[in-house]
C-alpha cells in the first residue's frame, strides 16, 4: 500500500478539537477555570462562552468538561442545534449526562434517579434513550432544580464534586421565550433558595444567539459572565502548526509556516482546513513552500465548496454583483478597501448596485466591516482566495 494511505492526518477539520491537540486560549482557560474552582466550592457559575464561526468555542467548552471532570465535576455536553423546545432540551440535557457519565457507580445512581424517564439503555453508557413523552419530559422541566438537587445529593458519597451542563448550538433554542426564562429561574430560584448547589453552566453560542436570549429575557445579561474568543494570534497559529506537524515527524520550512499562518487569519477551523490539506499535498515528510502553496489552494477550494458555495452562487449570477467583487477582489491580502475607491473604479451605471452588494456580502459572511465607516474587508484570507478562483471560473465558463 502507499505511504500516502496509510499515514494518518492529525488536523481535525470541522470537529471540536480533542484535549491533547488543544493549543493557545490561556487567558480563557485560566478564566474558566477560575470558575470551576469556584463550582468546586459549592457555588453556581453561569457562562457564556461566544464568538464567530469556527473560532473554537465547542472545542473550549470540551476542555473545560474535561479539566472539571479532573477536578470531580460529572458533566453534560450537549449540542442543541435542532432542539427547539424546553422538554427536548431536557431530554437532551440529562441523557447526556449519563451518556457522558464515566464512572460505573456514579451511573448507576443516576439511572436510579431517572429510572422511569429511560426509556431503554445498553450497558453502562452510551445507548440511553429517554422518554419522549411530552407529560414526562414536562415533570423534569418543572423539577429542574429538585432534580439537580437530587442528583448532587446522591453523587457527593462518591466524591464528586458538582455538575458541568454545557449547552451548545443554541441556534434552534435561543428563540424560544420559555428558554430564557427557564435560565433566569434557575439560577434565581438557586440564588434565594439560601441552599448552594454546586452547577456550572456554560452556554456556548454565536453572539446573535447570546442577543437572541437577552431580547427575550434582560437579565440574562448579568446573570452570564461573557467569555468572547478572539481570533488567534500568529504567534499562537504557529504553535498550532509546528506542534500538529511534529507530532507526526514532519519538519515545516519557515516560508511555508508563514502562509499557512497568514492564510488561516488565525481562525482555528481555517488552521485545521489548511494543515488537512497540506499533510496531504506532503511526500517527504517535510513541507516546503511549493507544498504549502498546493494545500492552500486545495483548503480554500474545500472551505469555499463548504462554507460559501451554496451562498455565492446567486451573488455571482447577477452580472454586476460579479464586475463589482472583480474589483473588490483586486485588494491585496489582508488589506482593507474603501467603498470610495470602488465606487471610483465602476462604470455608472454599476455604482447605484454598490451598496446593496456590500450589505449582501456583509449578511452572507463574507466580507466585514473593518475599523472606520465606508471600510471593509474580507472575512479571512481563504475567503478571498476563494473569492477570486471563482471570478477565474466564471471568465473562463464565458470565454
Ligand atoms: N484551541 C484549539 N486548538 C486546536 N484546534 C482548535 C482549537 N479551537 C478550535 N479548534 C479547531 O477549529 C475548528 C472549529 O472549532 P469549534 O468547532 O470548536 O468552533 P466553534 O466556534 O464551536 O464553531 P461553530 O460556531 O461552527 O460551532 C475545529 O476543527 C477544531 O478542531
Ligand atoms: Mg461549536
């Protein structure tokens, strides 16, 4: 069999990262982790952990399961996305929590709590199925806090210390009014109940989700410390690459760290794309500018099919949306362009579309505003690279 085959990539694109390729985030882990030691004291932390797209939110919010779980937290990760009721997030939430449940006594205590919810369940762990009658998921939403109560209570004797509920993809959830409302019970009720519990929760969201929630309930902005992810430095992205490429003996050109920094803009999901697909463009176990290049090009393609595809193609259908992004594409890398400048740059009769493409563009993701009013940029170099294959596919298609 070729080498090619059977060597095995460590980069993870489109997955939470795993704890032991986790890298960079220091000041946020150190600001969880504050809160996990405060968890551990008997008190409730309520977090809301935010930022773009692929920035690494789900991937934090597992690190910090997984550091809590160190520190005899039992935890619930659990991914949201299509769930848009109180009584499905509760399903979700306390299935969860014995699917992730790590330890055989402590599992057997929660299938004792929850014994007439579960529906059917394999052996210690990961085939539990709860209930999904409307009645009966309704019983756990009333008797949320009892029930965690109860839970706690029953883990202490074997020595854990609390709970970790991550609630992750809220995009189905954060419109529903009840949710909010839900959160600021809890964690009221909790607060004049004058009996501690234990409870770490953390909501992990885009921040239109985070506003989402605030629209339907206010106080949900005090009750949730805010830990927003910024894009990685360089110097951080570079760790990334050295580090994912060492653990397979690969040597990395310091040209061809520099691209691969300077073309993933720091966003971990774009690192991950990137490395994938230079690994592969990889022969010799040492990867050279020429390498580099080759993987960039196939990482934009693969984030561009993913990611901007589905959004673009009517973009560039209409004629003068795509002499206009012909212009905006001629900006160097990073750089910023004025809508002076284009608008310069455009026949008359092109000028009046100008402004309806840049907020088309800015609502597609694609582009942002940067800084000062009238200036912009894109999202992230791939974007732009991405950006201009297509505006080379469509000259050719005409010619
Ligand atoms: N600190 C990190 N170290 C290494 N890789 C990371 C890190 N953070 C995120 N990643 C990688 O970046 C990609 C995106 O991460 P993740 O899914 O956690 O982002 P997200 O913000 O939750 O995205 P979404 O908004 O789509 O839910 C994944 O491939 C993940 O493996
Ligand atoms: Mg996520």
């Amino acid at each position: 069999m070729a080498e090619a085959q059977i060597k095995e990539s460590p980069f993870s694109p489109g997955r939470p990262v795993q704890p032991e390729y986790f890298v960079a985030r220091i000041k946020e882990i150190q600001r969880l982790e504050r809160s996990v030691n405060q968890t551990i004291l008997g008190k409730n932390e309520n977090v809301f952990i935010t930022g773009p797209r692929g920035i690494g939110k789900s991937s934090l919010a597992g690190l910090i399961k997984y550091i809590a779980e160190k520190h005899s937290l039992i935890g619930s990760h659990c991914f949201l996305g299509g769930v848009r009721s109180l009584n499905e997030m509760i399903r979700m939430v306390f299935q969860r929590l014995l699917q992730d449940c790590k330890d055989e006594s402590v599992f057997d205590k929660l299938k004792n709590i929850f014994g007439d919810y579960i529906k059917s369940i394999t052996l210690f762990g990961t085939g539990v199925e709860f209930t999904k009658d409307k009645g009966e998921l309704q019983t756990l939403v009333d008797n949320f806090l009892p029930l965690m109560r109860k839970i706690y209570d029953q883990i202490q004797p074997n020595g854990k210390k609390g709970l970790t509920l991550i609630l992750d993809d809220l995009n189905g959830i954060s419109d529903v009014p009840q949710f909010s409302q839900f959160l600021k019970s809890f964690v009221d009720e909790l607060a004049t109940s004058g009996k501690p519990l234990p409870v770490f929760l953390i909501l992990v969201g885009l921040p239109e989700r985070r506003e989402d929630l605030i629209k339907h309930q206010p106080s949900v902005a005090r009750i949730f410390d805010v830990v927003e992810l910024p894009v990685m430095a360089p110097s951080e992205s570079e760790d990334f690459f050295k580090e994912m490429f060492d653990s397979q003996n690969i040597e990395v050109d310091s040209d061809a760290l520099s691209l691969m920094v300077n073309m993933s803009g720091g966003y971990p999901m774009l690192m991950h794309e990137v490395g994938d697909a230079v690994f592969w463009q990889d022969k010799d176990n040492r990867i050279d500018i020429n390498d580099a290049g080759r993987g960039i090009s196939e990482a934009a393609q693969i984030v561009g099919k993913k990611y901007i595809d589905p959004k673009i193609s009517k973009v560039l259908r209409n004629k003068t949306y795509a002499s206009i992004l012909s212009k905006v594409d001629t900006v160097l890398w990073g750089e910023t362009f004025e809508r002076q400048e284009i608008m310069k740059q455009l026949p008359e009769k092109e000028q009046d579309s100008l402004d309806n493409f840049l907020r088309r563009a800015r609502g597609l993701g694609i582009i942002e505003l940067s800084g000062s009013r009238g200036e912009y940029k894109f999202a992230n170099p791939l974007y732009h690279l991405y950006m201009g294959f297509s505006l080379a596919k469509l000259s050719w298609s005409k010619e």
